[in-house]
C-alpha cells in the first residue's frame, strides 16, 4: 500500500478519534470490537473464596467475554506496587478491571492510570451515600463502590452489663470504663492498630476526624493538620498509652493482632473492621457470645470512621473497556452484592441490604455498621497518598510512643505533608 499524505492525515484522525473516544469515559466507542471481549480481574488475594464462582456465573453468561482472575498478594502494598508495574507498562497491560483499596483512587486518577466512567451507567443512588466520594476525584468518577468498611467499637458487653454500664459514645467515657473496668475484670482496656503501617494512618485519622478535624482539606489537599482538633485527637491516643488504659503492646498490633487479642479475652474495648465479629463469633472464642458492636465514640459524641473498602476501576489500558464496565456494572448489582456478603463476608455498598431483615439476623452487626459507614468519610485524598500516609505513621507512632507531645507532633506531621505538597 502505497503511503500519502491523505492517508496519513486519515489515520491521525481515527487515532485523535479513538482517544477521545476513551478519554470522554465512553468504553468502546470508536473500536472494530466495540470494546468487548475476554478481561482480567486483578484483586488482592481472596480470602475466602467467594469471586471463582461469582465469575463463573459471568463466564457462563457471556462465554465470548470470559473474566480471567488474577489474584496478587494479600499485602497491600504488594498489591499496590504490581499494580501499578502492569498499568505503567508499556502498549496493552495484563489488567482490565482493577479492585482498588478506596484510597488508591485518587492517585490512579491523578495519574491517568484509570479511565473516567459514566455515571449514568451505574445505580449510584442505590449505594450507601458516602461510599461514592471514595470513587471521585476532582468532580469526575473514576471507579465504582465496590465493598465499603467502617472502624467499629466492639466491647464486652458481659463485662458492661455486670457493672450496670452501656457502651461508651464518648471518649471521657470509654477511657474512664478502659481504665477502671478493665483491671477489675482481668484485661486491658482499649487498643486499635498502632504499628506504623496503614492501620495506624488510619486509626489516628479517626481520632483527628471525631476531634472535628482534618489532615488534608479537600481534594486540593490543602495541610491542615496543625489544629487544636487535629491535637486533641492525638492527645486522646497519646494519654491513653501513658495512662496505661490502651497497653503499649498496642502499638505493636494490625488488625489481626487486636482481633486475637480480644478475642481471647484480654480487652474490654477494640477498635477494628466488621471483620472481627465472624472470628470472635467462632469456635474456639473465648468472648463467643458476649460482645457487642456500636460506632465509634468521639470527644463529644458519636465519633467518625473512616471509610474503608474497595473500589472497582477500568484500565487506561484496557483492550476491552466496554466489557469491563459491565463487568463492574454486574458485581455492584443489588444479587451479587448480596452474595458479596453472605459468601464473602464482606461489607456491600448497597443500602437497602442494611435494612433486609433475613440479614440482619445473620450479620447483627449491620445497622451499626450502616450508622457508621453513613457517618465515615474518606482517608485525606491525595495524588501522593502514600507519601502522605508513610508520613502519619512515622510521626504519630513517635507520639504514641512518648517520643514526641501531641503538638509537636502534628507541627512536624504538617511540615512534612508540606514538602510533599511542594515536592509534587
């Protein structure tokens, strides 16, 4: 075939064409295949099991369109980094639909890593309200709800009946029952997660959030963590180790540390995910039983989570984007996010499954969670997220360990979010 400058300028425009067409986050529009065809699902490890047959149905369905699962580790750091080896690669890319931890969404979006979706593609309104804002970055979505998570207070409730108490909805109330209730009864008071990785980012965002503050303001990311409420948050982890009502084991606990330690008998109160209950509901349990689960307590009141789960996203990359929003469209529909919890344990984005009484009597814990997650709000959003997290975790672990007051510490911590900000 012989090369002209009409020809040339032809195939520009249908290149020019078939960009936009990507980028106006109108999966398929302008290709031979409409877009469709076999995708891959990349997620971090599956624990128990439940996404094989939720996508086998899928491949049954649509066997033109199979939905090949690629499980990466179960860390999610792991999983973060191959992720974003795959999506910086060269033509193409190993993945189509990404599940993506909610604070991952920003950063995928600010790097062009991940394709704006259409809203109207999607039943939006049918998810629990603050789910959605996980999925947004500067106005557009990028991903959709896919699991959400709320930090909950568990408590023994055997222990608060026999002293005639309720669960605290307080701080002054949960570190008076931590201090003097505990020892009576043989245990420690109160403990979250403390090691410095993600678990304590988030646990001290909490303590700042129920304070009335913030980290970062907005999706500018504007530092705003040098602030009395950003300080009594901290204060209020801080006084509770030297006080000696949250143990300084603590601050060597994630999530799976803090569960067995509850679970075992040895705390009055533990902050972690819904997750626990199903573990301290089990054989084997010493509090099987005899705890409970209510919101996070804050200074005044009720306290804030912050909102945890995943989120479903498209591939820049993607060779079939059509199929993979439908995809996405599938696993947030109102039967398969039933399944999502009652097979995979997992709390769903959909709020009507809150209120389904069947699963209520299966998952007490619900309307609890659902009180939290509508009270939750995002980890601070930042195209450098994992900067910004490295940085609280290094800094408040300093201060949970005696090693620096709270307001020095959050004078440093709003130095170094500084130079983040200046270095991007």
């Amino acid at each position: 075939m012989r090369w002209t400058r009409a020809a040339g300028r032809g195939l520009l425009v249908a290149a020019l064409l078939l960009v936009a067409a990507v980028a106006s986050g109108v999966p398929g529009e302008g290709r031979r295949d409409g877009g469709r065809g076999p995708v891959t699902l990349a997620t971090a490890g599956d624990l128990t099991g439940y996404l094989g047959p939720l996508l086998e149905d899928w491949n049954r369905r649509r066997p033109a369109e199979r939905v090949t699962l690629v499980e990466l580790p179960d860390s999610a750091d792991e999983t973060r980094a191959q992720m974003i080896t795959d999506l910086r690669s060269g033509e193409g890319g190993r993945f189509d639909v990404l599940n993506i931890d909610v604070a991952w969404t920003s950063e995928f979006a600010a790097a062009g890593w991940i394709a704006p979706l259409e809203r109207r593609r999607f039943p939006l309104d049918a998810f629990l309200a603050p789910v959605v804002d996980t999925a947004t970055y500067e106005g557009r979505l990028h991903a959709v709800p896919y699991v959400t998570n709320a930090g909950m207070l568990f408590y023994r409730a055997d222990v608060l009946r026999a002293e005639g108490e309720r669960p605290p909805r307080t701080w002054a109330e949960l570190a008076r029952q931590a201090r003097v209730l505990a020892p009576r009864h043989g245990m420690d008071g109160y403990a979250g997660q403390f090691l410095p990785y993600e678990g304590l980012t988030v646990n001290a965002t909490e303590a700042v959030y129920s304070a009335g503050g913030a980290v970062l303001d907005g999706e500018g990311g504007r530092v705003a963590v040098d602030s009395p409420a950003a300080r009594a948050g901290l204060a209020f982890l801080a006084g509770g180790v030297r006080e000696g009502w949250i143990p300084r084991e603590a601050l060597t606990y994630t999530e799976e540390e803090s569960r067995r330690a509850f679970q075992d008998g040895g705390l009055l109160f533990l902050r972690n995910w819904p997750y626990a209950w199903a573990g301290a509901s089990g054989p084997g349990s010493k509090v099987a039983g005899r705890f409970g689960a209510v919101p996070l307590p804050g200074r005044d009141g009720p306290g804030t989570s912050v909102l945890g789960g995943s989120n479903l996203a498209v591939s820049q990359r993607s060779g079939h984007p059509e199929t993979a929003a439908e995809l996405i469209a599938y696993l947030t529909s109102d039967a398969v996010q039933r399944r999502v919890l009652t097979e995979g344990a997992l709390p769903p984005v959909r709020a009507a499954l809150y209120r389904d009484a069947a699963l209520v009597a299966r998952f007490p814990y619900l309307p609890a969670l659902r009180e939290s997650v509508l009270s939750a709000r995002p980890r601070p959003k930042s195209p450098r997220y994992e900067q910004v997290s490295l940085a609280v975790q290094a800094v408040l672990h300093d201060a949970l360990a005696q090693r620096l007051t709270p307001a020095a510490a959050v004078r440093r911590l709003a130095g170094e979010l500084e130079a983040i900000a200046r270095r991007g």
